[in-house]
C-alpha cells in the first residue's frame, strides 16, 4: 500500500469514527455497524483487528467484571489492563458486542458507568469515557504499521536534526538485530518468493537500503524512518499471522526506541 492508499484509508476511518463518536441513541447502532463493516472489509485494519481480539477473553472478563457490582447502579468495575493491545482487544470486543445486539450501553451503564435515564446521556459518557481514546489509540497503531507517524499526530525530528548512534547501547542492537531477523526471514521465505517475487524483492531493497544508515555514528531519524518504516508496517500487516509479521512488528518497535519517535 503507497502512502497515498494509506493516509486515503486513514481518512475514511476518521470519517466513520467520529459519526459513530457523535451518534444519538436514534443512529448508533447504524454508525458502529458502518465502523465495524468498514475494519472488518480492509484487510490492514480487518488483520490488526483480529490479532487484537484473539489475545483477549472478553466474555470471561465482562462476566467478572459484572459481579463487582454492589447494590448501587453503575458501581461495578472493569478491570482496563495496562497493556494496550489487551485493552483494545477488550474495547474492540464491547463495541462490537453494542453493534451485534449481545448487551446494550444501557445495561452496560447501568452496570458500569452510569450517568441519567437519558439513552442520549448514556451514548455520549461510553463514547466520551471509551469509545474516543479506543479510536484514537487504534488509529496510532494502525499509522505505525503503515508507515505513517505524522498522520497519527506523532513528532517526528526536523528534517535537518541528526541523532547520534551509540553502537554499544541496548537500544541500538535491538534495532539492528530485529532488522537483521525480518530481512533473514523475508530472503529466506520460498513461499513468499514463488507467490510475489517482484514485491519480495522490492521488500528486500528497501529493508537492505536501511541497514549502511544504521552502521554509521550519526543519522537523520527522518530519512531512517522514511526509508524502512513503509516496508516493515506492510510486512507486519501482510504477514500478521507468521513469523515474518512478528519479527517486523518488533523491528518498528525497536527503531521508534532508537530514534525516539
């Protein structure tokens, strides 16, 4: 996907997001179904998806956190875990059970956060408490795989700002070693050969191009990013259910720590 397809892709999930985000009790269900449709039918955001939910056991964890509930109405208390894949795997999870009819925001509020006996009132907290930061968090994610730090609003270094490299930390062999990996496994990947060559290689060029910035003292954390993020935010997605994305995953982790992104 070119930088275009994505920031194109970018735009339309906004779209639908807010009109779920600014839906009344009449249209809801209509907007999050039009949410959900349109991350269940791209497969860069259909994939992420996925991965989100498998890591989670939502019923299990809805179930308990209803019994926390004493007496009073909205007393109960979900336990949000800190990891941000596991809590938006979880928030992935009660939005669709919203859309899918499974529970309801009034029984949800009257279990968790209650506001009035206003059906509006209740719309607005879950999407003001929820459904906005769960957007917002998803939508960084979904940036980094791409290759697209500015359009999640991240800072990205000047131009003409240059970091130094210190060869010896533990940041910089993580980054080198996970590039390493994801470049072995993407030459060595005969399927991937056979299936697409020409993008295989293409994959190939732009992971290699990386790796003399890396060997030097100083960099430009702008033109590092611009030449590897777009390859490995596409293997992560591409091959998100094998070695190839999981090794990419980490190598984008480890070159934001790097250069401070």
């Amino acid at each position: 996907m070119n930088e275009r397809d994505a920031q194109e892709l970018l735009d339309e999930y906004d779209d639908l997001a807010d009109d779920a985000a600014t839906s009344n009790h009449n249209v809801y269900d209509a907007n999050l179904r039009r949410w959900f449709h349109f991350l269940d039918t791209n497969p860069p955001l259909s994939t992420m998806v996925r991965r989100l939910r498998s890591a989670v056991d939502f019923e299990s964890w809805y179930e308990q956190g209803k019994k926390s509930r004493t007496g009073m109405v909205g007393s109960g208390t979900l336990d949000w875990p800190p990891d941000t894949d596991r809590r938006l795997g979880l928030q992935l999870a009660l939005f669709r059970a919203f859309q899918e009819g499974k529970t309801d925001v009034s029984e949800f509020c009257t279990h968790f956060m209650y506001t009035s006996n206003n059906y509006n009132d209740m719309v607005a907290e879950v999407n003001d408490q929820l459904f906005r930061p769960m957007v917002r968090d998803l939508r960084k994610q979904l940036s980094r795989q791409l290759g697209l730090a500015v359009a999640a609003g991240e800072d990205i270094p000047a131009s003409d700002r240059y970091v130094r490299l210190d060869h010896n930390a533990p940041e910089y062999r993580r980054a080198t070693d996970t590039l390493a990996a994801v470049t072995k496994a993407v030459r060595d990947n005969n399927e991937y050969a056979a299936s697409d060559p020409e993008d295989r290689e293409q994959r190939l060029a732009e992971l290699e191009a990386g790796g003399p910035l890396l060997q030097t003292l100083r960099v430009n954390p702008k033109a590092l990013w611009a030449i590897l993020a777009s390859a490995l935010g596409y293997l992560a997605l591409q091959f998100a259910d094998a070695t190839i994305g999981g090794l990419a995953d980490a190598a984008l982790a480890a070159l934001r720590s790097l250069l401070g992104l």
